[in-house]
C-alpha cells in the first residue's frame, strides 16, 4: 500500500467514513461458489456517502500491463492526503470485453478490500440456508462473450480465474477436470464462452489432457476383456 507522505488527516477521516460504511449487499449470483457476491455497484453503494462525509473520494485509474490490466485504488482526502493500492488482473484474451470485464472485477474487490467493506445477503439469506438451497446458474447466452450481459462476464471471469489458478497448482489435466465439474452447471454455450478466454497455451494443454484422459477411460474398460482372453 503506498500512502502521501502525511496521513495524519486522512487517517482519522477514514475511521470516521468506516465506522458509517455498511456492508454490500450480496446482490448478484456467482454460480462456482453457489452463493451471492456484492457486485460493483453494491459496494459503491455502500461506501459512497460515508466516504463523501468524511472529504475523501475514491478514483481508480486502470492502465494495462503486460498479460493484464493494473487498477488502481486511491482514496483522496480534501487536505490533499492520499492512500492507495494496485491490484494486477490478467487478461488471457485482449478485446474490449475480456480488459473491461477484468477491469470491473478489479475496480470492486480493489475498493472493497481498501474500505473494509463487508458483504452480506440481501435478504437474510446466510442465516437461514439449508442444504436443500437451489443451485445457482447462469442464463443460457449464445456461446460469445458478447453476447453475455456485464453481468454473466463477470461471473465467468470467476470461474475462468479458479481454472487459471488450478492449471497453475496442479496443471492442465486439473484444470480442464474442473472447467468441466458438473457442479458448475454450466451449459455448452456458457462453457464455450468460457473457453474463449484462456490462452492458445492453455487451451492447447486443457484439449491435449481431456484427450488423453479419454483414451486412458477406454483403455481400461478394454483391459479386462484383453487379460480374460489371455
């Protein structure tokens, strides 16, 4: 976190904007997790007026890096203070969509993480779920990244950043093993929309390892029938 070389005023004026900021409301729904997450609007919401009461405002420049894009979050106060912190998101397809949707996801948990913004059910629901809760999924869309609302994007950007990390940790076979968990309910549209923003690298990978698990499947099906020949 880099700060002006004086807090002495911001830092009060802080305490003061976070003792008013309430949580986010969970208005969104994130199908990977099976739960609702505050989106950008919810936690702008939230920290708006207090932060405005306490002279501070927020910007968030993004500038793009190599891979990604760089957002970052300041918060100014009126005596020409500042704080602020940079989060890297990567971008593995570079359009229009792919930068804003990652943008978007950056400017929020960039704020949320700088304020101290909680998260909560819009509706009591985290007091009173079961295990009977309906799965949460997305709209069926056509199968481009286009074609999803701002929305949907940012909710496969969730999905295609847990699948980066697991190729990462445990490598493409892992990663395409969970692309494809049924428990994602995911349709083939989504899943192709999906599929779009990996890199050729990882794509290549993912395709050569589902290939490869296919044909291990029906190599030991086979074995049994061989070795009873025998």
């Amino acid at each position: 976190m880099k700060t002006s070389e004086s807090i002495k005023e911001i830092a009060p004026a802080l305490v003061k904007a976070q003792a008013k900021i309430k949580a986010a409301i969970k208005d969104s729904q994130n199908p990977f997790f099976k739960n609702k997450y505050a989106d950008l609007a919810s936690v702008i919401e939230a920290v708006r007026i207090p932060l405005t009461d306490a002279g501070i405002c927020f910007l968030q420049p993004a500038s793009s890096v190599e891979n990604g894009v760089a957002i970052e979050t300041i918060l100014l106060h009126s005596s020409g203070e500042w704080i602020s912190e940079t989060l890297m998101m990567p971008v593995n397809k570079q359009d229009a969509q792919a930068v804003g949707s990652a943008t978007t996801y950056g400017r929020r948990y960039g704020l949320q993480s700088l304020c101290g913004v909680p998260s909560e059910d819009d509706d009591g629901e985290a007091a009173t779920r079961t295990v009977n809760t309906p799965k949460a999924t997305i709209t069926p869309s056509t199968g481009t990244w286009e074609s999803l609302s701002v929305d949907q994007q940012t909710q496969l950007m969730d999905i295609v950043s847990c699948v980066n990390a697991e190729y990462e940790l445990s490598g493409p076979a892992a990663a395409i093993k969970l692309l494809e968990d049924e428990t994602l309910n995911l349709s083939v549209e989504e899943k192709t929309a999906a599929w779009s923003k990996f890199g050729s690298k990882e794509r290549a990978a993912m395709k050569k390892a589902k290939t490869e698990a296919a044909i291990k499947r029906v190599t030991d099906r086979a074995k049994p029938a061989v070795e009873n020949q025998i």
